[in-house]
C-alpha cells in the first residue's frame, strides 16, 4: 500500500491514540434498543445485511454493541464513509467484497459519517473515507482515503496476523 504522506499518517495516529471509546460505551449503554433506534442512510449501493452477514450498517445507538462489543471477538473494520463522497463509493465496494471474502474472519461496519456525527468525531476524523479497525474495544490502525485493491489485502492480511489472539 502507498503510505500515507507522513504528515497524515501522525494525525491519524494521534488520533487513534486518543479515541477514547468508554465514552461512547456509556453513551450507547443508555440508548434504547438497536430496533428503536433512528435509521441512518444505509451505506451506497447496498442494501440492508442479513442477520450474521460480515457487513453492517452501524448506527450511534448501535455502536456499543455492533463495534465495541463485537470487536472483543473479531476485529471490526469501521468504514466511515458520506453520501456525498465520491472516493468513498469506490472504497466501500472494495470492502465489502473482502469482507464477504473474509467469511467472518472480521466484520465490515458501515458509519455514515453525516448521519451519526459523534462516531467520527471520537475517531478523530480528519477527512473520509477513512478505516479505523477495532480491536479488543479499542481502535488499533487506520487509513484515510483510497488505497489500490492488493494494498488493502496486504493491510488486511498484516492486521490479522498482529491481531490474531
């Protein structure tokens, strides 16, 4: 994968290093229920997941559970993505075919970064798209932007390792 210029690549680790997710899981904790929750737009040209499917559309009430909790099991990849945005409707299609690749080996979760503002924010989001994986109820690596396909698979394939328990 090209790497991110060097300035981009300390913001996005500052920022990582930052994300606190506690406040969130005790924000998330005191929503009601996903089913009760506000819709968010779902992610470009997909529609709703299955149940158990690797893609997911997740929302700020949904956050705690489909990120957080889910990623003390497998690591989550959070696509933070806007309907406006066109790099993000080349990077999202990618994604969710290495995803239905992976078979469950990590989850995709879809944020639209418009629609639940405050998920980004806590990412520090400087530009999107941007990947954020979690891992253990923690952020552990990120991207911003568009890498070439075979990138993001070496990515992946290097994160799975280092994350393998």
């Amino acid at each position: 994968m090209t790497e991110p210029d060097s300035r981009r690549k300390a913001v996005i680790s500052a920022a990582l290093s930052e994300a606190d997710l506690s406040a969130l899981k005790a924000r998330f904790a005191a929503a009601s229920e996903p089913a009760s929750a506000p819709a968010s737009a779902s992610s470009p040209d997909r529609a709703a997941a299955p149940a158990g499917s690797p893609i997911i559309d997740v929302t700020e009430a949904t956050f705690q559970a489909e990120v957080v909790e889910r990623s003390l099991q497998v690591p989550v990849i959070v696509d933070l993505w806007a309907s406006w945005c066109g790099p993000c409707s080349v990077l999202s299609p990618v994604l969710e075919r290495l995803a239905t690749e992976a078979n469950g080996a990590w989850i995709l979760a879809k944020v639209n970064a418009d629609a639940n503002p405050r998920i980004p924010q806590r990412f520090g989001l400087t530009s999107i798209p941007m990947v954020v994986v979690v891992k253990g109820g923690q952020p552990v690596d990120a991207f911003a932007g568009v890498p070439k396909e075979p990138a993001i698979r070496q990515w992946l394939s290097g994160l799975l390792d280092a994350t393998a328990s």
